[in-house]
C-alpha cells in the first residue's frame, strides 16, 4: 500500500506537503528554494498550459520569447517597480569560470567581471518595453498582444512546493495599446479567461475583484485578481492582470504616431498565472487519501486494474473498453502490472488522482459488468459492460460538476460578514474564510489591519453591490464591502 | 512592397539576418548575444515542439522541469564535463539589490553573496543525475525516461540568431537504464526520432552518424549526432544524442539493486535539439524572396488574398474555401485588409513562407477560378473553385515532398569524395559541401586537418560503407571513410 499521509484535521500544511510528494508531483532540489517539477505535476501543468495557450490564442494572442536576463539598470527605469523587484533576486555578475590555481577546483574567474549586473528576470516588463520600443511607431503596429511561457527567479525566503519558490514557471501576458479603453478592455478581458478556467477546468470557484494601492502591482495603475479559498480557510491569489497605464511607455520611451498623426506614449497591460495553479488545485480538491483532480486536468483520466490480475477475458474487456474509451478522447490506462496487488494499487490510483477507476474481475465480467469507482466521492457502482464508456464519459461530467459545486459550497459556507473588529477577528482566529466589512479605503487603516489580523484585503469584488457602511477599524464611511482574508 | 533583402548570391550570411529579421523570426535584445524570439519564429518553434513532444511521449517519455541553477561544485563532479562546460557561463554570486547609499541608484548588496555560486544551467546532468539518486533506489525504478524544455545559457563571445546564442531554448532528454545495452537502444531510438523529424517535418536531409572523441560531448562515452547541409556548403549540427556510460552514475552515486539483488551503477543517455532546427530550417529551403517553409512547420499554410480587395463575393467565395480548408486541418488566413495592395501582401507573404497563396479575383471568379500559387517554386495554377480544397491538401503534400527532394539533391551534388588533401582544400575552398574522405582514426590528425582547412570531422556516417583506404593526410591505414566540412 502507498504510504499513508498525515490528515488535513491533524496538520493541512503537513498534509499538503505529503501530497505533493507522495503524489509524485514535486520536490526540493539541491538548489536552495527550486523545486523540481516531477512527471506528475508537470502533466498537470502541460494540461493547464494547452488550455490557457489555446484560450490566449482564441482571443488574438501570440507567443514570443524574450531573454531571461535583464540589464540591472533597467529595472531603475520604473520608479514603482524598481522598489517591487529590485530586492531579492539572482544576480549574474560573472561570465566565466576557471580552474582554481591551486587545483582545488573551479572558481569564478575574477577578470570576467560584466560591465553591467544582470539580473535573472522577476518579470519581464522592462525588458519587453524596451524591446517594444523598436517594434512600434504607429497607430497600425497596435495593438501587441504577446505572451509568454517562461521560468522567473525571486530569491524568496520562505518557500512552499508550488505555492511560493524561488524560481517558478508562468506565463506572461505583455499587450500594448493606442488608447486607454482598449489596454483597460485588455485587463478585464484576460480576468474574464482566467476565472473561466479556474472555474470550468480547475473547478475552482474565485472572486474577480480588484486589488488595494497596497497590494498593487509594482508599476500597475490598477491590479485585477482573482482569488480563491482553500479548504483550510486561507486564500490564495490565482492569477493578477494589471492595467498599467503609460507608466512603461513612458520609462522606456515607447511612443507611437496616432491617426492624428500625433506621438502619444503606448498603453499597456501585464498579467500572468503560474505554477502556484498546481498548489490551489490541490488545496482546493483533495482529501487525506491523496490527490483529487478535475477530470479536466487529469493526465490520466481513468484506470483500468484487473481484479486480482490480467487474464485473457479481462484482456479483452479491458481492451474494449480503452478502445472506446479513447475513441470518445479519454485518457486511460491498464494497470497490469502483476507484482502489485489490487488493493495496492487502488491506494496508488487515489494518491495520484486519477477521477475514474474501473475494476474488473472474472465474476463480475461473467455477469456482463463492471465495477466503476469514483474518486471525488470514493462510490462504487456496478455498471453493464455494455454502454460502460458513456457511462464513464457522463461520470467524468458529474465529478468536473460536483468538484465545483462542492468548492463553491465550501467558499459559501466560509464567507462571513463582519460588522466589528471583534467579530473579524473570531472569525479568522475560528474557522477563517473569507471576511467581508466595510473599509475606509486609506492604506493606513489596511495595514492597521492586517497589523492586528495578519489578514489582508484579498480584493474588492468587481460583483460587490453598493452598500453604505462603516468601517470595521475606523468607523469611517465606506461604500462597498471588501473581502478580507488570511493568505498563502 | 517589403523591403528587399540582400541575395543569396551576394552574401549569403547577410541574407540569412535579413530573413531573420524581416521575416520577423527574431533579433537581438538589449543583453549581449541574447535573441528576441518573435511571434513568428516562436510559432515555428511551437510546431517543432509540438511534433517532438508527441514522437517523445509516443516513445514512452514523460515531461518534468529541474532548477535554472546548478550549484558551481556539481560541475566539477564529472571530469571530463568540468573541461567542457565550467568554461563560459552566467555566474550568480548574489540573491538581493539594494539602494545605493549615494541615491544613485540599484547596486548589488555586498551583504547578499552566495556561500557557493549558481551556474545558469549550460545543460542539466549535473542537477539532474544528482535528483536522479532520490529517485531510483532499484531495478524497479528503471528506466527513467525524462525529457524537459527549457532555456540554456552560454556565454558564446560570436553569436548568430538562432544558430549560436548565449541564451536559447531546447529540450534536454535524460534517461536512465539498468543495462548498457538498454542505454545504446535508448541513445540509437532518440537518434532516430531526430533523423525522422528533420526528414519528414522540417524537409530537411540528415546523415546519421557518431562524433569522433574531439567532437563528443563531454562526459559522454559517444556522441551520435544528425548532421545537415546548407544551402552555402557548411555543415550544421542539428541535434545529438548521447551515451553516458556510468560516468554521471558514479559522478553522483547513483546505484541500483538489480534483479541478482547487486549494487550497480546506473547507465545513462542525454540527448537535445535547439531553436537552433529554426536557423537550419532557413537556411535549407529560403530563396531571395524570404522564407520558405515546409508545410507540415508553417504556422500559416494558406492565405488567401482578394483582388485587387474584398467584395461580398469574394468574402464569400473565402469563407467557403477556409470552412473547407479548417476541416481538412488546414490553417489558413484570409488577408482582407484594405490599406495594402495585392502585390504588397505578396511580398509580404512570401517573405514569411506562407506556403500556398490563394488569389480571389471577380474575373476568375466568374469563370469559376482561383488562382494558386505555391511559394518553393512560385508557380501560379488556375484552379476551379468547386474542389480547390483538396487540391490544396494534395498541393502541400507535393510541396512538402518537393522540399525535401530539393535539399536531398543539392546534398548529393554537394557530397564529393577526396583522396588527398589537395582534393579537400580545393573541394572546401571551391564549392564547399561534404567531403567524404579516409582518416586515420586518431584526434592528432583530424586536428591537423582542421588547422589547414577549416574542417572538422562532421561524423563517421552510421550507414557508411567498409572501405579500406588510406588517411587523406598520414596515408596510415583506414576502415571507413568519413565526412568532413566546414560548419556553424
């Protein structure tokens, strides 16, 4: 049997860490704070990849590459990002190593000193405005839109498998554009594609909102998030699409001849989603049996385990079903592996997640069925061979649809009014959640906040209603709830 | 029009940037020999990837994804690697920025150097192999089939875009074997998927063969490699696959318990191609008018352009035949933008090597016609409308084919034989091209060899004949001639 792993009651973030490990999904490197993405996490990710790349691509995006490094003194140009991103960060300052003198090894090789510190990309607006600035000079060069899939490095000091490590695969959205309207269209638009697949791949419900001053972008006019809760109560930024008004254009000098034929500087959007995704499915689906994935998402959508181990006749059924199976574009294997036993291997199929398990065994086969298990709900029905791959096809619809009603439930359940600071804070020092009060709108009050909470303003809402209020520290008037939350 | 570019014929080298660069392939960044990979050469890499990917998972290999970083002691693990790539390379001493205390700006804080440098990976065994050791703990964890996409950094002092640049893309295979001979079928099979890639998708003729022990990889046992020529005589390597041996086994100390229930080291393979494939692509099928590209790789393989500019029959008479098309699995554009003229969108299709162009005029249409131009010969047909897409398909076909048959005979006209090294001088300095010639087997000869022409050994051809003779250059005894040339 696999290994058992430590229980969400006893300790969630235990519990998340043999999850990814056990999994096979990733594990730390030899290299402080990287992770290395093992076969089964990178599946997952692969799936996440083809369905945003192909929902950039449907509404008129591109990919391109652009060079991992950045000239130190580009990210001075900003005077927001630089205070963002100039901190912790890997920085080249050699080009070349040398056999140690003393043939105690090799040594970087004092003489190839760069002229210029480069640092490993945090992001890459800077080195794309700069860029940009070559590639536009009219009206009709508008709009870019480009994205990236690319690795990021921020010297993070305190790192979790997925959810925060020093270096991290994303993707990054960099558009310009020849009117405010049409860059701020941008941002919205991508939000809209992002909360489409949290909701209908990931099954995982989230906010759309937007951020606080506090929480902004380094170098955003206004930063779009959407946000979602995890089982235990705290949650997670799944995604960020920053409006970024001129600010770039301008530090890089990126102006474009308008129809009336005037120079005017660029506007522009960023936003990005990363492998951070892998820790919100997780933490979202999940329970103390191993990982629960969307069929969706699943790299392997259904196994198929002979009970107790392959025989001609089950051959055959197996065979059968995989055909058609894969004729209606399922994913599904035949564990037949005979060292293993099956009770083994059901343990190891929930550990990985696989939606759909379908056992067959000489007696059932010889009443023409199948036995069919799901893994979000762990029930075990008895099917007829005959139909059993739409039977499966519609149960893969109902997990995808009762993953997400149950998280919906979940963040329902868990999304609390609070009128006073007492009442926040018995709700966050309790069962957490989501938080929502009136705010004053002053960063001063926020961090106040969060100072006695350690909860920030996750958002707020664009689906808020106007509702006049007080604030829950200051008393001040306020005209809309925000959403409070506990944070990973 | 597009801006013409320089000929072929003039130079050849100053055409290859031109298509490069207006094309819109790629270009240089604002950091020394890193490229800018733009949308459209990005799609072209994207179909590679997506071609090899799928050959790769077919095969049985999975995705994964290692740290950026390599720890500088791991490079000096494995001798002969140490030699080969602790030379030029992005060093990292630093993790954090700081304001400088003057208000100049960002410099680097002195207070946040590494305790032990981190390379920017120049290739992944070291990292790998020293994960690798986690992973396998017996026989039953064998074979590991792994592969990653990823960027890789070398600091190259002469860079060409796509052929040589200090930062570039590939994927990086690592497998790892219970036997030796598991390990030479696993380095042979990748080989073969490469000589199959660059044959039927990229139309591009390879000679198999192995690398003489000058030319191998460092750290590996042997280095089989897919060598291409050129449309101007050089030789380009366009992908290897190595044998490891036991040497990252023992390097790192990764053993196994084999089914005698022995300790022993594990066997290894390595194998990868480039975005360099986008630079051999051009310069095996692009003329004087832009690129030509094969249309299994063409990200755009039909256009359709009105003329002289759309119409409502004409938009008509389009949309029918990209229905047609977009079933057939076709990608196909239809350029109606009425700022340009037809002879404009011409120059600007065939620069970027849309492989058929569909012209859609009144008159023909009316005689129930269109126009099709294919871009490797530049041949016009009137084709009837009724039935055009499968012409189309079936043009393609021939195109794809044409290409291939093209580059094969100008490979063969190009492959001569030398006796002596006056033959081979005069053979390199005159048309250039492969030559086939005996050698005496030993690394002192080949690099005397190269010293008076230029030419390395580009590989000891895997189909090549027994045939006894003498060296070109010691008149010492020879099994097999082998192929020289000058190259990228």
């Amino acid at each position: 049997m696999a290994k058992a792993i430590t229980s969400r009651s006893e300790d969630y973030s235990q519990w998340y860490n043999d999850i990814v490990r056990k999994a096979g999904m990733a594990d730390y490197s030899a290299v402080r704070g990287c992770m290395v993405i093992k076969p089964h996490g990178f599946a997952i990710w692969e799936k996440m990849q083809q369905q945003l790349d192909k929902m950039f691509k449907d509404t008129g995006h591109v990919n391109a590459y652009f060079p991992l490094f950045i000239p130190k003194s580009f990210l001075s140009k900003e005077a927001q990002h630089v205070d963002g991103f100039a901190k912790e960060c890997a920085v080249v300052t050699h080009h070349r190593l040398m056999n140690a003198p003393d043939g105690s090894g090799v040594i970087v090789d004092p003489d190839a000193k760069l002229e210029e510190e480069l640092i490993v990309r945090p992001t890459s607006e800077t080195i794309i405005w700069n860029t940009y600035k070559d590639w536009i000079q009219s009206y009709r060069d508008l709009p870019l839109l480009i994205n990236q899939w690319a690795n990021v490095v921020r010297w993070e000091l305190r790192t979790r498998l997925f959810l925060r490590t020093a270096e991290f695969l994303w993707q990054e959205g960099h558009t310009a554009h020849a009117t405010k309207q049409e860059a701020i269209e941008e941002t919205r638009l991508i939000l809209d594609i992002y909360a489409t697949f949290a909701e209908e791949f990931m099954a995982m419900p989230v906010i759309k909102g937007v951020k606080t001053a506090n929480e902004r972008f380094a170098g955003a006019d206004d930063t779009y998030c959407i946000e979602a809760l995890m089982q235990d109560g705290k949650a997670l930024q799944a995604g960020t699409s920053h409006f970024l008004g001129q600010n770039f254009a301008k530090a890089f000098d990126v102006t474009f001849l308008n129809k009336e034929n005037q120079q005017e500087h660029v506007w522009a959007s960023s936003w990005g989603v990363s492998t951070r995704l892998v820790g919100g499915l997780i933490m979202t689906h999940s329970d103390d049996d191993g990982l629960v994935l969307p069929p969706k998402l699943a790299p392997t959508q259904v196994v198929i385990v002979p009970i107790p181990k392959p025989s001609p006749e089950i051959n055959d059924a197996a065979e059968t079903l995989m055909k058609e199976l894969r004729a209606a574009g399922v994913s599904v294997k035949y564990d037949h592996d005979e060292t293993k036993r099956p009770g083994f291997k059901f343990a190891e199929h929930e550990m990985q997640g696989v939606p759909v398990r379908v056992g067959i065994g000489m007696r059932d086969l010889e009443q023409g069925k199948l036995e069919i298990a799901r893994r979000d709900t762990k029930e075990k029905s008895f099917v007829p061979k005959v139909g059993a791959a739409t039977y499966i096809v519609n149960l893969m619809d109902e997990i995808q649809e009762n993953l997400l009603q149950r998280a919906k439930n979940h963040r329902t359940e868990n999304t609390r009014t609070a009128e006073t600071m007492d009442d926040m804070v018995s709700i966050l020092d309790g069962p957490g959640g989501f938080v929502s009060a009136h705010w004053d709108g002053t960063s001063e009050t926020e961090l106040a906040i969060k100072e006695q909470t350690k909860a920030t303003i996750r958002c707020i809402p664009l689906d808020g209603r106007d509702e006049k209020g007080a604030c829950i520290l200051t008393g001040k008037p306020s005209a809309q709830r925000v959403l409070f939350a506990r944070a990973y």
